[in-house]
C-alpha cells in the first residue's frame, strides 16, 4: 500500500505517493498520538518494519517498485554547447 502524502502549497493540494517514507510517517503518528495519552490507538497502527505481511502488496516488493521507478527517473543528461 503506497503512502499518499498531501500537501497545501497556496491553495493547491498536491499529493504524492512516496512508500519508503511510511515507517517515518507512522513514526510520527504513533508519537504525535502518545503526547495525546493515545498510546492504545498509536500501538494499533500497523509499521511496515514491524508487519511487512500486513501491507496489501507486501512491502519488500512495494520498496523495489519504487526503486526501480526511481532509478527510470535518473538519468544522465549531457549538455552540449
């Protein structure tokens, strides 16, 4: 399951797609849910280092996707005058 992460810059909302960003992202949900004395809910939330099997797609194969579409994305550009 990929991680969409939704920003407002002015008043557009953009999203992006981004997996190896999501045990960041839970990590700063579970915290943001423990100063709110929700340590229940923030141990109920799912992390990908911790249980990789429950992500839909499995999360090794979701990371070399994106590694693989990252590395499509880089390429070496020559600039001739």
């Amino acid at each position: 399951m990929p991680f969409s992460l939704f920003v407002l810059v002015g008043r557009v909302l953009i999203g992006v797609c981004v997996d190896s960003e999501v045990p960041r992202a839970v990590d700063a949900w579970r915290t943001e849910l423990r100063t709110k004395n929700r340590a229940k809910t923030a141990a109920s939330i799912a992390h990908p280092a911790e249980n990789g099997a429950l992500f839909e797609e499995g999360w090794d194969d979701a990371l070399g996707r994106e590694a693989e579409w990252r590395a499509s994305r880089t390429q070496e550009v020559t600039v001739s005058e």
